[in-house]
C-alpha cells in the first residue's frame, strides 16, 4: 500500500485546535501538562505519530529523544510556522500546492487553503514525516518490485545495479545499513558479489515492515481528509478547492475562456473539448490554477489527478509575455500560442483522468505508481496532432516552435524516440515511473502482502475492505493496459504513416520560410540540406519536383540577398 504524491499535501490538512495556549507562558521550561491544558484530539493524534509519548499518570510528554516536552516548546510546536525561502523541497512544495495550500514567500508561512491561516509547527513537522514516509514507501515499493525478478544465486547485472541504485537514493533512509552502503559509492562502479537474494530479502522485510507501518498508524489516521488503501472506508474526500482565493479564481479562469477559445478554432480543439462537456453540451474543462511552480524552463503546466486542475507556472507566463499588459487579449494569444502544445498535452492527461479513472486509483492508493509511460505517450502524441494541424494551417506558426525539434525525431524514428522518451521519465521519477506491465507487477507484490497480512489478521475488517480495493485496481490496471496497446498499435499502423505523408512537405515549408525570414549563414545550408531530404521522401512525383523548385527559389532568394 501507498500514499500517493498528489495527496501528500492534503495529509498536513489537520487543522489543529490549542487550548491552553494562553497558559503556555506561565513558566517556559516546565513541562507541559495536557491534563492542564488539554489538547485537541488532532494535536494528540500528530504528538503521536511524530513520535511523541504521553504519560498519563503524570500528564506530561516524552519527545522522541526522550526528554520531557516544556510549556515553551509546546508553544512553538503550535504557533505559526516560519517557512524560509529554499527550506521546502521541490516535492514538498508541489505537494503543498497540489493540495490547495498556498506558500506566501513575504510572511514566509504555508497557508491553508480552509482558513487561510499559515500552518503551524506541529501541523508542517507531521507534514514533512508524512512525507519522507510516503517517499520510503514508493522507493521500497519498485526495488522490491526490481529485485524480486532478479536471479537470487547470482550477484545483479550491471544494468540492474544502477537502475536499483538510482531507486534507492531517492530515500536511502528507506534501506537497510548494508544496502545503503552497497549503493553509495561512485557512478560506474561494479556492483558487489553479494546474490541478489540476499538485498531482496532485506528490502521485502523491509518493504512488509512499511506497509505494516501504515497499517498500524490507521487510528491516528482516523483525523485526515485523506488516505490510502489500507484505509478504504476513509479514501473517499472531495478533492481540494483549486482557487485558493478570489484573485486567484479570475487569473484562472480568464486564462481558461481564453484556452478554450483558442482551442475552438481547430477541429481538433474541438474534438479535445468534446470530451469535457456534460450531457447538457455546456464545457467542464478542469479549473486552471496560476502558482509558482519554479523557474520558466522547469515546467509550463502539470494536469493535477488530486485537484483535478490545470496548474500554470507563473513564471513561465511571464516570460511568455513579457512586455504585455495582465489581463489583454494580446497576452493571453502570446502565452496560448507558446504552449499550446503543452495545454493539449495536460488537457489530455486530465481527458485520461475521466475516461479511464485509473489515475482516482492511483490517488487513493489502489494502483502503484505515479507516472504510467503509456499515458504520457499518448499525451505527447495527443499534442503532436495539434502541431502537425498548426503546421498545415500556416507552417509559419511552428517556425521556432520548442516542440517542433522532438516532433521531428518522433517521425524520423518512432522505435527510438519513444525509447527516449521514457529513458526521460525512468531517469527523472525513477522512484514513480513505469510502464503498465511494471505497475502489475507491482500491483501482484502489494496484493500478497495485504493478503500476508490478513493471514495474520483474519478478522481486520480494514485489510479486507483495503484487498477489495487493491483487486480493483488490479482489474483497471489490466483494462487500461489492454486498451492502451490496441491505442498504441492503432497508431502506429494507420495514423503514424498519414502524419509522415501530410508531414514531409509542410516541413519543407517550415524550413524554407524559417531561412528567408532570418538568414543565417551557418545554418542557411544545413536547414535547405534538411528539406531537401524531407522533400525527397514525398512519394507523389508532381510534388516533389515542387517542393524541390521552392527549395532552389530559397536558395536564389538568398544568393539576390547577399550580392553587394
């Protein structure tokens, strides 16, 4: 069992009451009594998990060290959290985001997206363990997947070592002493004699020691929103409000008329939008939420499967138009025009995300896995249709198009860009990428561990519901899986070769108009050289000996130009 990333944020969702906070002062360093001043039964339920002891005899608090808990750190364990800049990882902060919290970098605080109070201490440490836990849980999670497939007599193959090496430093607290030793020296060295038997039985212990884990803390989880499956009863929450405020909603929802706009105009904007209107024909499209996600080149936009939301990269938006006034016309057909792409890429995970609903059980937890490698190939290709459309309509649009270079290798050699693209995902997410026959896979590992346990607890009413749950998962991994190889194969054969006929003299056009625009010398050559081959794999005769005439026009065009 797992808890997914995108509910990571929603577990700091404890809005923790403090009575007796007025008596914390009376005298600092003595400990604090909860028989004095009670806490709420959230407050005791996080003490707990952090590790926190109660002594219920004499009222007081053991801190995990073993020191006794003073009325003055109490006090900070439930004041207002100063968050500084760069103290948050990438993780956290998305996690955060992607729960509705917000980060407000001038009062250094999380607030929450209920009251709009920043977080306190107590409510961002359980947060953070939360999230270093769930973390330990997915790395464990695919190593033992790894592992367990591996020959238990013989020591791992080099290939394996480094993919089980790059798992496991994504949370080596996760791992035995030995094993993180084993993993910590320097790229490129061999890996140890040791049979790879004995590091599966290490990360099964424990990876059952983990699932154990969440299964155990199932009384403190009794407080959250949300949870995963060894919990089903409880994995029902709504989804989080994607506009944290009212700015917040109209910055969105102005840039979201305008995408729909924008995607109106195409037949194929109009066959994506398709999906998301109701019985009544009026458009649903998920919210789009603008948030600082991090520098422009980081990422443009992400489909959130837990808010169910488009979230935008402000800085990316600025970049994209800078100069241009907030709120103009002219803004929002600069920002569409460069990530036009990118939007019919995450409007498509968010179309995968109804259609599906594989990605609901991945946020309670009854699916393993984050990315899944089919699913952001038919996103990348969902994308590539709406370029080829542009391209076709005016092939002066995608001159200079960041896709455009990709889109290229994807028809020159579809084997080997798709290779590349998900080399991509399983060397930046090594921890939560993965294709639909590695996540069954997975899916079989976690069922016999629930089934394990339950042998051991026949009559936990939890594990029994968490197994239905599990099972389920299981029967939409195996649908979806089916249905994207008979999607995937369909492509490939009808579809990938009309794109390469309709493709070929559009980007001859492409290339033709991107030299007489803006000449350059160096690359004047190169760029004719490239369509003239593209012109020469057009079938039809007629033209080719066209778009071999534009090319030579091009280049009398440039001769003319350079002539004192």
């Amino acid at each position: 069992m797992k808890l997914s990333r995108a509910a990571l944020a929603a577990l700091a969702a404890l809005l923790l009451a403090c009575p007796g906070r007025a008596n914390l002062s009376v005298v600092p360093t003595a400990p604090y009594d909860f028989k004095a001043a009670p806490l709420s039964a959230e407050a005791s339920s996080a003490l707990a998990f952090l590790g926190y002891r109660f002594d219920e005899a004499s009222g007081t608090i053991r801190r995990p060290d073993g020191g006794l808990l003073t009325r003055r750190q109490m006090q900070h364990l439930l004041s207002a959290c100063r968050v500084l800049p760069g103290s948050l990882s990438l993780d956290d902060r998305w996690s955060l985001l992607s729960g509705g919290y917000r980060i407000d970098e001038a009062k250094d605080a999380v607030l929450s997206p209920a009251t709009h109070a920043p977080m306190t201490c107590l409510e961002l440490a359980e947060f953070k363990l939360y999230s270093s836990r769930d973390l330990q849980q997915l790395v464990l999670e695919r190593l033992d997947a790894l592992l367990s497939n591996q020959d238990p007599d013989r020591p791992l193959p080099m290939e394996d070592f480094a993919k089980a090496r790059s798992i496991a430093r994504q949370a080596p607290l996760a791992l035995p002493p030995s094993l993180v030793r084993a993993f910590s020296g320097p790229l490129g060295v061999r890996p140890p004699p040791t049979p790879a038997g004995i590091w599966a039985s290490a990360v099964d212990r424990a990876y059952v020691a983990s699932t154990r884990f969440w299964d155990g803390a199932q009384k403190h989880l009794q407080g959250l929103t949300y949870v995963s499956p060894v919990l089903p009863e409880l994995s029902s929450a709504p989804a989080p409000r994607p506009y944290f405020d009212a700015a917040e909603r109209d910055a969105g929802q102005d840039l979201q008329r305008a995408a729909a706009a924008y995607f109106e105009r195409w037949p194929l904007g109009r066959e994506l939008l398709g999906h998301f209107r109701d019985p009544n024909g009026s458009l649903r499209l998920p919210p789009f939420t603008i948030l600082d996600l991090g520098p422009a080149d980081l990422v443009a936009a992400v489909y959130n499967a837990h808010s169910k939301s488009i979230m935008i990269n402000r800085s990316y938006l600025e970049k994209a138009s800078r100069g241009l006034p907030a709120g103009s016309q002219d803004r929002n057909t600069a920002i569409l025009k460069s990530m036009d792409v990118t939007l019919f890429h995450e409007l498509t995970h968010a179309w995968q995300d109804r259609r599906d609903g594989l990605m609901a059980d991945l946020d309670r937890g009854s699916a393993p896995m984050d990315i899944y490698l089919e699913y952001e190939v038919e996103a990348k290709l969902a994308g590539y249709r709406f370029l080829l459309a542009k391209m076709l309509a005016d092939p002066s649009s995608v001159i200079g198009h960041p896709n455009l270079a990709d889109y290229q290798k994807m028809l020159a050699d579809f084997g080997q860009w798709r290779i590349e693209l998900e080399r991509l995902y399983l060397q930046g997410f090594p921890h939560l990428a993965a294709d639909l026959a590695t996540a069954q896979s997975i899916q079989r590992r976690r069922l016999s561990v629930i089934k394990g346990l339950l042998e051991e607890n026949p009559d936990d009413g939890t594990l029994r519901r968490a197994l239905k749950r599990l099972e389920e998962g299981s029967a939409d991994l195996a649908r979806v899986s089916d249905d994207s190889n008979d999607r995937l194969g369909r492509f490939i054969l009808e579809e990938l070769p009309r794109m390469r006929r309709q493709s070929y003299p559009a980007l001859v056009e492409v290339l033709v108009r991107e030299v007489l625009a803006a000449p350059r010398a160096a690359l004047d050559a190169q760029r004719l050289k490239q369509a003239a081959a593209y012109a020469d794999l057009v079938d039809d005769p007629a033209l080719h000996r066209a778009l071999l005439r534009r090319i030579a026009q091009a280049k009398d065009a440039l001769s003319q130009a350079r002539l004192p």
